[in-house]
C-alpha cells in the first residue's frame, strides 16, 4: 500500500467514523494482522475502546478477522473496502436511477448501518419516505419490501454470513471467533415475510423521550417485546454487482460512440441476459445464441433477424473485439470480451490524459507505441513525422510522468552505451496505477 492510499484511507475513516475507530484502522493498514493485544499497546487506547471500534469495522466489513493455528484471533483492514466509501455516493445515485425513491434510501440505509435485516431497512426507509409526503398520506410497507426483493433478485444487496447451525459437543470449549459462511444459493434469496404496515412520522422530543422511557422501563421488566420475523438474517450492499453495473454503462457507451445507438443496444442485451450468471471477475460473458438475443430485444427496437446478425457480425469483426464469436450453434454464439474492452476503455483514458496535458502530437506518438509495442527515438521519428527535436522532447517529458518506458536491449554482455538498443514502449497496466495514485493524492 502506498502512503497516498493510506493517508486517504485514514481520512476517510475519522470523517465517517470519527478518531478512536481512525487510530485502530490506520494500526491495522500499517502493520497488517494483529491480534487485539498488539493493537492496544499500539494505539494507547483502552481495551473496550479498541473493542468497540473493531466492531465498527467489522460492522462496515472494513476489516475482518481469522483465526489462527494456535488459537488467537487476527484482525486486519481492507483498504480496498475503505476506498470503497468514495463511491458511496454513486452507489445510492445508481440505485435511485434504477429503483426509484424506495431504492435509494434502502442502499443508503444498508450503507449507513454496514448491515440490516430486512424488516428494520423496510420500516426505516417507509418511516423516511412518510416524512416526505404530503399530510395523510404514509407510504406503505409491502411498496419498500417489494423494491427490496427486485434489488435482491438483481443482486444489487445480498445475504450477509452467518454461524452455520451445527452440533457441538458441549464439553468442547468455544471457539476464539465464529466461523461465518453461507451457501451461494441462499445469498440473494429473500425470506418471505408479511410485513405489514405503513411509515411513521416523527414526534415531538417530549413525545420521542416518552416513548423511550416505556420502552426502557419494559426492557428493564423483561416485557414482551416481540422478535422481529427475520431476526438473524441481516443483509449487506453488493458492491462489485454496482461496479459490474458500472463497467457494462461504461461498455455501452463506447460501443454507442464508436458505431451506433443499435449496436449499443444489442450490447447492453448481451450484458443484461448475462449479468446475474456472469462472476464480477470473468474474461467473458456467457455465450449467447443469436436467436436468445434476437427474444431478448426490447420491443421498441424492430429489426429483423438478418439485421441482428450482421449487427453481430459488424461488432465481432471490430478490432476492439468487444463482442467475440465463440460458436455457430443457435445461428451463431456470441459473449462480450469484458477483459479485452475493459484494456481498450482504459487504453483510451490515457489517450485523452495524453493529449490533454501534452497535446495532440504527444498523443500521436504515446498511440504509435501502443500500436507498434517497442520503437527507438528514430523510429519514433519517422512514423509520427515530428522533427528529430520535439520528438525528443516529447518523449523524454512523458518519461518523466511515467507514461511511456525505455526498455535496455544490449548486444554485449557489458552493457556499452553503444551497443546496445533503447526501445520506447507503453506498460498500460503501470500507467494506469500511476494515474490511480495521483487520484488517490487529489482526493486528500
């Protein structure tokens, strides 16, 4: 980790979570795992304090724990997790564009409290939603709870681990940590429940403290409260299904940008028919028939079958190789290559960071690299047609940001400055992070 990511996610925390939770996450990012001991002496704090903001952490699934051979219990931060909170905001906007209101404030609240069990996140965001009405008018539980199902059946928030249920030898001592898991297919399925009811407004403080006071007074008497239906069942944000959201906009829009609206179109089916089957990591998506994409189509846009195909066959044949074709079966099978468009779209990221910083003749030879992988200065030269001169200079300024490399290639052992060959090229991956980083540092 770099000392940008770690001055970030240090900030991110104290403003969220304030300096006690700040002291033992930036502890952990540090040094890596460590037991609560080692945490304590090394941040000063109490014991419960450090307690206390463990479970914050955990809560937020900023940090998790394992346990260790001989017994003791390891806890360490998840800075990719941390730098997650940057898109917080994003995550409830695209939530709103998808879901409506209802959507929107159930991300929210998953993302303010880190987890929830169903009923608690219908009954606060139907109590939110009441608060904005007009008065009379109360928004009704079963409208939230069905949002909260679509959001679930799309994979946008699932199940969170839980202790599995299983027969211990009650002699056996008690773990140091429990063992949290859960089965794929009990992930995004959500138990049935009759939640009935409609938002509440807020009271008056005087009212707000009465009620309170009851309701401490019959914890106290061990009245009979009631244990919600759901109780133990919490659920949690999928981030990496709103990135893979993200990623498949992203796809769109290039597509729709370097062809057309209908091209784009039969790449946002693709990427829908396949967006709960396809892993958030895959190279490919599934493999689609010809006619399974044709069904598939949204009914505004009426182009035939044989229109289809050579709109198929047009995106497969495209160098980007955004669509590949994998089969003739069905009328052919088709998936979208996700590694190779996700290397095009940040390819031409830099591209545009080129040519806006160095203008458009550093961005001719930063994409004459990229075409032709390994050039010398003359090569570079004669290719992009720039004077000896402003060519050297061009390139020796975009070595120095770390956007192109120089690459050593020796004819003898010695390494002579004469006789040995160096060759400019662009490492993608290296610049990219690069940009990543100074990102990281505009952020503090």
């Amino acid at each position: 980790m770099t000392q940008a990511e770690l001055r970030l996610c240090s900030l991110l925390l104290q403003e969220h979570f304030g300096e006690i939770v700040e002291k033992v996450g930036n502890s952990l990012l540090r040094t890596g795992p460590r037991p609560l001991r080692l945490l304590v002496g090394d941040t000063g704090l109490l014991p419960d304090q450090v307690k206390k903001a463990l479970c914050v952490l955990i809560q937020h699934n900023l940090a998790r724990y394992e346990v260790q051979p001989r017994g003791s219990v390891e806890y360490e931060a998840r800075s990719e997790r941390i730098l997650r909170i940057l898109r917080y905001p994003r995550y409830i906007y695209t939530a709103k564009t998808l879901y409506g209101d209802p959507g929107e404030l159930l991300v929210e609240e998953l993302l303010l409290h880190g987890h929830l069990p169903m009923s608690c996140a219908v009954a606060r965001v139907a109590n939110r939603l009441t608060e904005t009405m007009e008065d009379g008018k109360t928004m009704d539980y079963t409208e939230v709870s069905s949002t909260f199902v679509r959001l679930a059946d799309t994979h946008f928030i699932q199940r969170c681990p839980t202790v599995p249920e299983s027969p211990r030898d009650a002699k056996a001592p008690p773990p140091p940590a429990p063992a949290l898991a859960i089965a794929e297919k009990d992930m995004y399925t959500v138990p049935r429940l009759s939640l009935h009811g409609k938002g509440k407004r807020r009271h008056s403080c005087d009212e707000d403290e009465e009620r309170e006071h009851k309701a401490k007074k019959q914890k106290q008497e061990g009245g009979n409260s009631e244990t919600p239906p759901d109780d133990g069942i919490y659920w949690q944000v999928n981030l990496e299904r709103f990135h893979q959201h993200f990623r498949d906009q992203a796809l769109v829009s290039a597509v729709a940008s370097r062809m057309d609206q209908t091209s784009s179109e039969v790449v946002r089916t693709m990427l829908r028919m396949s967006e709960v089957t396809t892993a958030s990591g895959a190279s490919h998506t599934q493999p689609l028939s010809s006619n399974e994409i044709f069904r598939a189509l949204p009914a505004g846009y009426n182009i035939g079958k044989q229109v289809l195909d050579q709109y198929l066959a047009l995106l497969a044949d495209d160098p980007l190789e955004f669509v590949g074709k994998s089969g003739d079966s069905g009328g052919g099978t088709y998936s979208v290559n996700l590694h190779k468009a996700l290397v095009s779209l940040a390819t031409a990221t830099l591209e545009s960071i080129v040519e806006e910083r160095f203008g458009s003749r550093c961005a001719r030879i930063f994409r004459l690299l990229l075409r032709k992988k390994h050039l010398e200065q003359k090569q570079v030269e004669d290719f992009a047609m720039i004077p000896a001169k402003e060519a050297k200079d061009m390139l020796y300024r975009m070595l120095s940001e770390n956007l192109v490399s120089l690459q050593e290639i020796p004819k003898t052992p010695d390494h002579a400055p004469s006789r040995t060959f160096y060759l400019y090229t662009v490492n993608v991956m290296a610049a990219a992070r690069m940009l990543l980083h100074r990102c990281y540092k505009g952020w503090q």
